[in-house]
C-alpha cells in the first residue's frame, strides 16, 4: 500500500542504480557462477565485492548531496561498556518481551528447518533455544536489540557459500573489525545497493510461490495456511505474516481435533485389504455388513455427531431393504427360518429380473457393524458412553457391532472405562479382515453353504484368512 501511494516520489537515480546491481548479481548468479565454480576452488563474494564499489562510487560521486539518495549515514564505532539493565522498566516490557521472544525463536526455528531441509540435515530445537537465550542473555549487558535469526542475512550467507558455523565467526570477526575500525568507510555506501542484494539473494524464496498449486492439489488446508502467511507477511510484515500463519494453524488443529471423518470400507476379491468404497471403485461393500472406519479422535465434543453419522448411513442402507425405514432384520434368521427349498426358490427369483421384497431385505439389510478404529489417535469416557448406547441400541434391533484394530491408549481407556467389560472380549477383533472373516463364517455355518452362495447379488469373494 505505501508503495502505491509513494510510487511518484521514486528517486530515478536510485531506482537506476538498483536496476543495476540486481541485473549484474542475477546475471552471475544464473550464468557465470557455474562457469566461475569450475576455475576457482573457493566462492567468489561477489556481494561484497558490490558493497565495496557501490560504496566507493557513491563516495566519489557523491551520491547523497547530488541524486538526493539515501545512504548507510553514520556508523558509530567502539563497542558499548557491559552494564546490567534497569529493573524498573521490567513490568513494562514483559508482556512485549514475552511475544518478541516466541515470535524470535519461531522465526529462528523456521529459518532452520528451510536451511535443513535444503541442505538435507536434522537440527535440535532445544539447542536452538538455549543457543538464543544465551546469545540474548549476553547481548543484554551490551544493550542489544533482541536476537532472532535473519531472513535475508541468512539467504545471503547461503548464497556466498556460508555452510557451517565457521562462516558466522568470519562474519562476526569482520563485524568487529568494520565497528572498531572501518565503519565509516561504509557510511557512503547506498541503501539501493543493500537493497538490490538482498531481492537478488531472496530468489530462491520467492518462487517457492510455485509450490501453490501442488500444495493446493495435496491439501487445501495447508495452501490456505501458506498464503495467509504469505499475505500477511508481504503486505505487512514478517512478524504478522508469522503470527497469522501460528493463529490460523492451531485454530485449524483445533477444529481438526474435534472434526473426524468416517469413511465406509469395502473389500477387494481375493486380498485381506480393505478401502474407501468411495476413493476406489474396485472395493466392493460385503453385503449385509457395514464397515466404517473413522479417523481422528473421539471425544465429548464430536462423539454425538459421529453417532449420527453411522445411525444414518445403517439406516440408509437398511431403508432399501425394508420399508419399516431403521427396523433390522437378522439375516441369518431370516434365512434359517425358511424351508431349503423356499432359500432355493428364493435365489433362483433373485438371479431373475424381478426380485421380491424378501430377497431384497435379505442382502441390504445390514446386520453387522465393523468399525475399523486403526486410525482412532484418543477417544475419552464421555465419547465411550456415547458409544455404549449407540451399541445397545443397535443391539435391540438385533444388528452386532464389532471393534477391531484399536491402539494401545485406546483399548486401556475402554478398559479402565469398563467399556470392553460392558461389550464384551468377543466383540473386539485385532484387524478388519479378522473380524469379516469371524461374520462370514457365521454365516457359512448356519447355512451350510460357503459365504459365496449366501450372497447371490454379488461377485465378492472372501479371501482365506490366513
């Protein structure tokens, strides 16, 4: 905004002189480093090598008095006597000093995981954080400003080759050097000069911008978070950019926290695997079981709509087969209390083009519930009796439930619950395809047919449970 309104108060001398050291930096950077690599064994500083010319050219020309252009001015040499601080500002910059702090050491911790990750190595943010605390500890004696990691110095320091912490010695070496002595030799030096190095050295940063689509592509919610972060960095600053991007992120855990999602599972031909019916149109529900798996946590908040959401998806596949809507009917005693030649007749109607209302309820109606809880990361006991009554509910209307693949926190809160007393050891099952294969031999049992047979709408077949 200040750039627009600003925009006719631009200094052509300096908009020039930026112009040209971007182009000169891009240029090497892009074409002549490579090629410059090869000769030399040793990074060529051409920054400082800018530095110093623009800052003798500008001293020469005389830049500041002539073309009106704003310069580095006055640098004060010598460093401060070490002297410990007055107490009585303490009240009134603690709360400023609290938020300066997280927003150093967040910014301090993302600087170097992007270095990390560029550079393929792994950091300890505990030793990060000791390392500022005892940096501003020491620098608080010398009257120092906060210390945080700095996104541009760092990007510079990588482009000119700085890998280790050797480079920072150098770097503070010739920081002491240039306080005590030389400083202002470089007080002529254009801030259009630092200025153009700094966008030069800020490249790599800004065409992480094409990263967007492919994070939108992975996951809305992170691209949402990335470009509020963004946003808010380039319009205000990097401060809001990263306390917005903080805000928008544990408010997104939050509602992920108490938002689970449950998907309905069905099974391939053959294989002991078990997947969305909606991701993957090869799987093939099982006909008159349900098998729901939900992913995220369960608690006092979302336990009542996750209720809701299987009492609605049973109800809804039962309302096929019935026109009593939620009323269940056992499918296995629905076919034990026919005559073998009453099930026969009744298959053979089924394979003809019009099918009877009874063969219908018998392969719709759902009468085994499987939730698959492999992706339950905590549930609490108020989302456990909410649980229990959705089992008791069911269970009057003769359809069983079944718990299989649930984690070690999960099952010792049930247990301490008194939830696996309340249901019952035999309802729990270590995975999905155990507890299909427990129900389908049921079935084979009181048929006394094969699983195959029993669902003559269907090519699933069961596979063997090894």
């Amino acid at each position: 905004m200040d750039a627009g309104i600003n925009i006719t108060k631009t200094n052509l001398a300096a908009l020039i002189l930026s112009v040209i050291t971007i182009t000169i930096l891009a240029l090497y950077n892009e074409l002549l480093k490579p090629y410059v690599a090869k000769k030399i064994s040793f990074p060529l500083p051409l920054e400082l090598l800018t530095i110093i010319v623009g800052t003798l050219v500008s001293f020469y020309w005389n830049f500041e008095s002539r073309y009106n252009m704003s310069v580095v001015s006055t640098i004060p040499t010598g460093l401060p006597e070490p002297k410990l601080s007055s107490f009585d500002v303490f009240s009134g910059v603690l709360l400023d000093g609290l938020i300066i702090s997280i927003v150093a050491y967040a910014i301090s911790i993302s600087m170097c995981k992007i270095f990390a990750t560029k550079h393929n190595y792994s950091i300890d943010p505990n030793q990060e954080l000791i390392a500022e605390g005892t940096s501003n500890i020491v620098g608080s004696f010398f009257s120092c400003a906060p210390i945080a990691a700095s996104l541009s110095r760092s990007v510079i320091q990588d482009a000119v080759g700085g890998k280790t912490q050797l480079a920072s010695l150098f770097s503070c070496g010739i920081l002491i050097f240039v306080l005590l002595w030389i400083g202002p030799f470089f007080e002529t030096l254009p801030n259009c000069v630092l200025s153009g190095i700094i966008v030069v050295a800020l490249k790599g940063m800004f065409l992480q911008f094409s990263d967007l689509p492919k994070a939108w592509a992975v996951s809305k919610v992170n691209a949402f978070v990335w470009v509020i972060s963004f946003l808010a960095t380039v319009v205000l600053d990097i401060e809001y950019g990263l306390g917005a991007g903080i805000l928008i992120s544990i408010l997104i855990l939050l509602w992920s926290s108490t938002h689970g999602s449950l998907s309905v599972l069905g099974a391939f031909s053959n294989f002991e695997l078990y997947t969305d019916v909606k991701t993957n149109r090869q799987a093939k529900e099982i006909p008159g079981i349900k098998i729901l798996k939900y992913t995220g946590s369960l608690n006092f908040v979302n336990a009542e709509n996750f209720v809701k959401e299987v009492e609605k998806l049973v109800s809804n596949d039962n309302d096929k087969g019935s026109e009593d809507g939620y009323k269940k009917e056992m499918l296995i005693n629905s076919i034990l209390e026919e005559k073998p030649r009453e099930r026969l007749r009744q298959r053979e109607n089924t394979n003809s083009k019009s099918h009877s209302r009874s063969s219908i309820v018998i392969n719709e109606s759902i009468d085994w519930i499987i939730f698959d809880f492999s992706s339950l990361s905590a549930i609490d006991p108020g989302a456990l009796r909410l649980l229990l009554g959705l089992y008791n509910r069911f269970l009057k209307h003769n359809v069983q439930i079944l718990f299989t693949s649930c984690p070690s926190p999960v099952l010792h809160v049930m247990d301490i619950s008194s939830f696996i007393k309340d249901v019952g050891i035999p309802h729990f099952f270590p995975s999905v395809h155990d507890a299909a294969t427990h129900v389908l031999n049921l079935l084979h049992n009181s048929y006394h047919q094969s699983p195959i047979e029993s669902f003559p709408h269907t090519n699933y077949s069961m596979p063997s449970n090894k």
